[in-house]
C-alpha cells in the first residue's frame, strides 16, 4: 500500500510546531533548575548537620579537655612559673602513655595547640610543684652541706627528660 504523503506545512504551521518544541524545552529546563535547586539546598542542609555533629563530637572529646595555659589560668597560676610548651609536652606523653585522647584547638598566636583532660593537667601540675619544691630542698642541702648531692641539670633530666 502506498503510504499518504503528508502534506507539507505550511509556514505558520512550523512557527507554532516549532513554538510547542521550545515552551516543553523551556518547561523541562525549569524544572530541572528547580530539582537542582532543591538538591544544592538539601546538600547545604546536610553540610550543616554534618558540622553540628562534628561540633558535638568535638565537644564530648573535649568537654574536660583544656590547654595548659587555658587551666594555668583557670587556677591562678602565674605565667612565669611554668613553660607552657614544657608542660603539653608532658601531658602529651602521660596521654599517650596511658592511651587517652587529646584535642587541638586553634590559636592566634600558636597556631594548633594540644588539649589535655583536667586529671592529667592537675597531675602534671601537681608533680611540678612536688619537683620545684624538691629542687628548692636540694639547692639548699647542697648550700648548708657545700655537697652537691644532685647538680640542678641532673634534677632537670631526671623530672623532666
């Protein structure tokens, strides 16, 4: 059978054709932008969420954790009678010693410091105390005696090496 020959269109007939293809294309188009949009917002809120949960995490890591300047100045104790960096560093080592976790924070000045818990810092604190005291009581054998029972650099390496 012969096949019906279409007719061919007329000029007003492809303007309107042609005018149907692009309102569907536009319409597609809309609603593509609009899943998309609808996509870049639920990912932002998921963005979110995901910080807040590390926030969180962050915090029950850190919730007792403070840095050795942040507990010195907690409980009143003077700057000039401890090395900050001394001091993390032994708390650094009591931790990992003893398998505990540390936290960092960022500081202006310092850049990334270390966060210990409060147990270990009053530990350390306490020890040098204890040692300081020590080494006051042998400064002053080894001046009542003129013995040197122990030379301050073997006191040093002994607390603190």
């Amino acid at each position: 059978m012969k096949k019906a020959l279409k007719k061919p269109m007329s000029i007003p007939e492809q303007l309107l054709m042609n005018a149907q293809w692009m309102v569907e294309a536009e319409n597609r188009m809309n609603n593509i932008e609009n899943d998309v949009a609808q996509t870049n917002q639920s990912i932002g809120n998921i963005k979110k969420d995901i910080t807040r949960i590390e926030h969180n995490e962050r915090r029950t890591v850190t919730s007792n954790h403070l840095t050795v300047i942040a507990y010195a100045n907690m409980k009143g104790i003077k700057p000039n009678t401890y090395n900050s960096s001394v001091m993390g560093r032994k708390a650094t080592k009591v931790c990992r010693t003893r398998g505990l976790l540390t936290g960092t924070v960022v500081d202006s000045k310092y850049g990334l410091i270390n966060t210990h818990p409060l147990e270990v810092l009053d530990e350390i604190f306490f020890w040098v105390e204890e040692s300081d005291q020590m080494y006051d009581l042998i400064k002053v054998q080894t001046n009542e005696n003129n013995e040197q029972v122990v030379s301050g650099r073997d006191l040093y390496e002994f607390f603190w090496k």
